[in-house]
C-alpha cells in the first residue's frame, strides 16, 4: 500500500481532492518501469488539478502530479533498472495518467529521464517543470542570439515559480533582468534573484496599444493575456519574447505590428511534450547554472497533505516561489 492524493468526479461533475491509501496493483498496467517517487511538487497545472477550476484531468479518478523525482523499484523497458534514479515532467502525467503525488507511480520508460549527477530528488523537484520551463525560455531567446549585452530581459509573474527561476538563471548568466510583479512587497527576494528592477505588474495588465516604446532585448512571458501583448509592443527592434504561461489568461489581445515592423519574434515553449535531448540539455543546464542558494531562497517544503492546502494558494497568486513535495511527510 502506499499514500497519493486522489482525485475524484462524482455524478454532478463535482470533484473532490483527498488523501489515499493505494494499493500497488491499483497503478495502471501498461507502464514498464515502478518507481518510488521521493519528492513531487505543486506547479500551476497540478493546482488546477487539485482544485478542479480547470478541465486538466481526463480520466477518473486520478493521481495527480506533473513531476516526480525518486528512484526505480523495477523495471521491464530496456533503459532503467532498480536503483536508477529518474526525474518525470509532463507527458500527460497527472492529467491523463496516474502521477507523482504518491509515493509510487509506474510510468513509461520513454518519459523518464536520468538524474543529472550529483542532483537530489529534492532539488530536482524544486525546480519541478516550472524551472525546466523556465530554463526552456532562456534555451529559446539565446537560440535568437538573444545575449547579456543585447539589452534589459523582462520576466513576468516574477514571484511565481517559473518566473523565480527565470531571474535567477538570466540574472547569474549576466543579463539585466527587470522582474514584473503584482508584490512589489517581494521587491527584496526578487532582487536577491538577481532582478537588477522590480516593476509593478499593473503597468503590462491592461490593454495594449500596438507599438510602444521599444524596452525590451527579450522577454519570458508566464502570464499570457494584455501582460503578453504589452510585453510584445514594449519588445525592442529583432527582439524575442518566450511565451509560456497564462496566468493572467489564456487570451493575446495584441496586433501584429510589432512582428512586422520591428522584427519581433514570439516563440512558444511547451514543456510537457518536449522531445528527450532538449529537456536532457535543460536539466544537464539547470544541474550546472541554477544557483543553489537562490533554489533554497526559492523553495518551500510541504508534505501531502499540505499540499491540498496550498494549491488554491497557488492558484490565487499567494505562493511565493516553489513548493517542493516530500512524498513521505
Ligand atoms: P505560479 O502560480 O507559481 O506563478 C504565476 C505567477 O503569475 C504568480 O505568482 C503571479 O506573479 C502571476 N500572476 C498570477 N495571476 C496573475 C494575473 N491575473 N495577472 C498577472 N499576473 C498574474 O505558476 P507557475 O510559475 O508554476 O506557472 C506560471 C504559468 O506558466 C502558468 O500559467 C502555467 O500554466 C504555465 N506553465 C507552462 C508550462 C509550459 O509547458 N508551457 C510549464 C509550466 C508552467 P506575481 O505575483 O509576481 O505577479
């Protein structure tokens, strides 16, 4: 037997999120490798999972959990074996396919990726999928020749999770990053990411005109939505914009004279099917460039059942940073 939280769907669409005893046999048969998930963590989708306020779960009832770091138990696919240890991000997990809010999953052999050396199970779920997005989005403006002397990076939802990282990732590979903000009381954390400017979020969350003063050499957008739009007319003369997030809305109220006019360039960064060798080379990054005081300052510990607690906090933009999961408290 072992402890997950479990998601369920009554007869009126209602659902509901609790703590579980599973049985082992209860995990799905057509994954080829058990594992034993040490730590997890809450990143925005699992909040929508948790709380239901987004359709991101397609089957019932479900485990959820996007991330999952531990070791194998056993496996049949010709990759793993006992004893390796793994990192999971995506790939359906936790929303059409039992995750890692548990201490056990068995999962595809195909999704797993090996450890970085070095790197704990609780680190890695630290930086969870919203740093191995965040990484994705500084991989995606340098392979637009975006560069420290090239000009300011904006980050927005910059007191969120993949918005924390992102500072602390541009910020120690020597951009000036200018953090957007609705907490400006977090002004200091930010800044001791590395943010050289904290901005109030208000001055990007209404609507935008087309063009406006060129500012920025690059952005890594987390917040969809007017946010997007303004940080796309704001975007200087060749510049790029990594678009990854909808916390503000999944809506782009925007024109397109910025791309014709100035050049600008919108790449989308998804993390949940990206191939093996990229999210490879982003967690080989993270392991190397990720400033572990910065994880720490980042990062929060909770267990479980703390867990069905602080997904609302997520979703309603209380969370500070990262919230890592211990499987086991
Ligand atoms: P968090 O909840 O940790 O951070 C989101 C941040 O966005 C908040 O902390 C807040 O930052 C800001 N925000 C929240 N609501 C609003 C609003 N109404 N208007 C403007 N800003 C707002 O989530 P994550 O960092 O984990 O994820 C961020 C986004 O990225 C989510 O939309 C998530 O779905 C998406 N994502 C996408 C991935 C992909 O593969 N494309 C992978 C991972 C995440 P502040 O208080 O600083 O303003």
């Amino acid at each position: 037997m072992f402890t997950a939280i479990l998601l369920d769907k009554n007869d009126d669409g209602a659902t509901s999120a609790r703590l579980a005893q599973l049985d082992e046999r209860a995990l799905p048969a057509d994954g080829d490798v058990l594992v034993r998930a040490d730590y997890s963590t809450i990143n925005y989708k699992d909040g929508l999972a948790i709380t239901g306020k987004a359709p991101v779960v397609r089957s019932w009832p479900m485990v959820p959990g996007i991330d999952g770091a531990g070791e194998v138990i056993a496996s049949s696919h010709p990759d793993w074996k006992a004893g390796d240890e793994f990192i999971l991000n995506g790939w359906g997990v936790g929303e059409s396919y039992w995750g890692c809010l548990a201490q056990r999953a068995r999962l595809k052999g195909g999704w797993l990726i090996a450890r970085p050396p070095g790197m704990s199970a609780r680190t890695a779920m630290a930086i969870g999928t919203a740093g191995y997005t965040a990484m994705l989005c500084v991989m995606a403006l340098e392979e637009q020749g975006v560069a420290p002397d090239s000009g300011d990076i904006l980050v927005t939802g910059a007191s969120g999770g993949v918005g924390g990282i992102a500072v602390a990732l541009l910020a120690n590979r020597g951009y000036r990053v200018v953090a957007s903000t609705g907490r400006l009381a977090e002004a200091d954390y930010l800044a001791s990411l590395g943010a050289a400017e904290v901005i109030d979020r208000a001055a990007l969350s209404t609507p935008a005109k087309p063009l406006q003063k060129e500012r920025w050499a690059g952005v890594v957008d987390s917040v969809g939505s007017h946010t997007l739009a303004n940080a796309v007319a704001q975007t200087r003369y060749g510049g790029s914009v990594a678009a990854c997030g909808l916390a503000q809305g999944m809506d782009f109220p925007a024109s397109v004279a910025p791309f014709i006019l100035r050049g600008v360039r919108l790449i989308g960064i998804d993390s949940v099917m990206a191939p093996p060798p990229k999210r490879v080379a982003a967690w080989a990054r993270l392991a190397k460039e990720l400033d572990a005081d910065k994880l720490a300052a980042i990062t929060r510990e909770i267990g479980l059942a703390e867990a069905l607690v602080q997904a609302p906090e997520l979703l309603a933009g209380k969370v500070r940073g990262r919230l890592v999961v211990n499987v086991n408290a």
